[in-house]
C-alpha cells in the first residue's frame, strides 16, 4: 500500500513539475514572442527623449508615450533580465517602423541617439556663424542672449589673453555631428578645438623667417587670405603678397577688413571715402594687421600663410571672373588696374 501511495504522489507531482515547466516555457516563449515582434508605432518613424537621469521605468513611460504601443513593464523586465536596467543613456532618439523591443533597449542602451549635422563655411564671420546656429531647428540654443565675451568665456578664454573677448576666427569651418537636442555651445566648444588644434600643428610646422610674431597673427592673415580668395589656385600667391607686403613694411590695402571695419554701415558698395574710412580695420591708412580676424579661415588658408609659396608679388587685381592678376612691381600692377578695373586697353 505504502509503495502504491508513493508512486502515485510521485506521479503526481511529475505530473505538476511539467506542468509548471510547460507554464514557464510558454510563458517564456510568450515574452520571447512580445520582445521579438515588431512594436506598432504611430507613424513611419518616432521621436522621443529620455531625460538625464531617466531610469528604466521612466525611459519606459517616456517611449510609450511618445506613440509606440507596448506594455512598459515589458521593457523594465526585460532590462532586469539582461542585468542593463542602469545602463540608459539620456538623450533624442529615432526609432524606425519594424523595431522590436530587444532592439529598442539595444538601442537605449547604447545610447543610438539621433544625429543631426551643421555646417559652418569658410569666410563666414561670427555674426554669420551664430545665425546660423540660431536658426537650427535641432540645437538647444543655450548661447542665445549670451554676450561674445561669455561665450568665450564659456569655452575656457578668459581675459584679454590671445583670444581676448572676441570670437573672430576662432572657430574651424567644417560639418559637426550633434544629438539632437544637443547644446550649441557643445558645438561651438568642438569647432572651437579643432581650430586651435589646426593653428597649434600648423604653427608648429610654419616656415622660418616668417613676419608673423605668434600663431593669433597667423590666424587673423589666414582670415584675410579667405576672403580674399576668388579662385582655390590663387590663394597660395595671395598669402605670398601679405607676407611680402608685411616684410617689407607696406600696408596691406585688403577691401575685405575694410568692409568688416565698416561693420552693419556697409551696403554693399565699397566707395573711394570708405578707404580713408577710420577703423582699427583698414589697412589701407593702418600699418600692419588688424586686431582680430575678420573671418574663420579654413585650413588651406592657415597652410597657404604658414607654408607660403617662393614668391616676388607684391600686388594683386581681381580680373573680374574670380581670378587675380599678380604683380610685383607698382607700375605692372597700375597697367593691370587699368586693364581690368577700368576697362583701359
């Protein structure tokens, strides 16, 4: 009777052993089924934050109210399954139609934020530069009603140091990556690096005898050597005539820094009284460089005045299809302006 008994309650309980296995593997291919599934989105593609400091839960909340249909207990589980429920990074994110639950904690967890981009161009000023960075419909503008000196200041140029409180030139032209909703002043911070870093290396490899005291006055020749340039195979010959002009203690006569010196005042047509016009930025009354840059040079420029071409030119005459006609004498350089200015054959 005894034996009978036993065989019987251990049949019994073999019996609720599998069905207590059959309930776990179903329930654990039911779970494997949600997470594997594509999430039903409320349109083509969803955007939503995560704010910093979000956990599990709240990015779970954050998801689900952005109009992705799912159970947001299903996402913190399936985090404390796979031990990454700390491991959520703040941010904006994209996510496509198709993705599945898996791929969307992949993805918060790696932090896939959506990218935008900006791109800043060569001669652009600082006033252009920042417009720019106003209008960008992706950019936290945190610099906005900011002052140029905070601003710097912001980025680590204290003073009146080499930088002083003007942001001229100090910025690299390029296209920046950012996460959307990112910081404009992160933006500005990088491009602001990587620009010391082309200035410190290319200083560093400049040329011997140059008549450039420190890499700021390399800076603010490079930005008149871009606006300058009408033509890329010119600019090597156009750094060579400023460096010329400086070493031998003639003035510069640059157009461009005297229609930055003219500022909002200037309409387009640079007239003859504009030349004697008195700014800290006409070189044509003015011996030597400007004080700041009046533009962000690109890196061609920098090279074209640390690394400058043999040249004798000391003058030079826009032709009028972008062009420059180089001269070393004042008489040769006369003739072109006849030539091609006033129309004289």
């Amino acid at each position: 009777m005894m034996i009978r008994w036993l065989m019987k309650a251990l049949r019994a309980g073999l019996i609720g052993l599998f069905a207590v296995l059959t309930a776990v593997l179903a329930a654990g291919g039911w779970f494997y089924w949600k997470v594997s599934s594509p999430l039903r989105l409320a349109g083509e593609r969803v955007e939503f934050q995560v704010a910093p400091g979000s956990g599990m839960r709240a990015a779970a909340r954050d998801v689900a109210a952005a109009g992705i249909d799912f159970d947001p207990w299903m996402l913190v589980a399936l985090g404390k399954a796979l031990r990454v429920e700390g491991s959520i990074k703040a941010g904006s994110y994209e996510i496509d139609r198709g993705i599945n639950l898996l791929d969307l904690l992949h993805t918060l967890t790696r932090g896939d934020v959506a990218l935008s981009e900006i791109r800043f161009i060569e001669g652009w000023t600082f006033r252009q530069l920042r417009a720019r960075l106003d209008a960008h419909p992706d950019l936290r503008h945190d610099s906005k009603g900011m002052s140029e000196p905070e601003i710097m200041r912001r980025l680590g140029e204290e003073g009146a140091g080499e930088a002083g409180s003007s942001p001229e030139g100090w910025f690299f032209p390029d296209t920046y990556l950012f996460a959307k909703r990112g910081s404009d002043i992160d933006v500005l911070a990088r491009s602001h690096r990587a620009m010391r870093r082309h200035l410190r290396r290319e200083w560093e490899r400049r040329a011997e005898r140059l008549p450039l005291s420190d890499p700021y006055q390399a800076l603010i020749l490079a930005s008149i050597v871009e606006k300058e340039t009408g033509r890329e195979a010119d600019r090597p010959l156009i750094a060579a005539v400023f460096l010329n002009r400086l070493g031998k203690g003639m003035i510069l006569q640059s157009d461009p820094t005297v229609i930055y010196g003219l500022g909002e005042s200037f309409d387009g047509n640079l007239r003859k009284r504009d030349l004697s016009a008195e700014t800290p930025y006409n070189t044509y009354v003015r011996n030597g460089l400007p004080p700041t840059p009046i533009a962000m040079p690109g890196l061609a420029s920098l090279k074209a005045v640390l690394h400058p071409v043999p040249s004798r030119m000391l003058y030079f005459v826009a032709r009028g299809d972008g062009s420059s006609h180089f001269s070393s004498t004042l008489d040769e350089h006369n003739r072109a302006v006849n030539r091609y200015q006033r129309g004289a054959r």
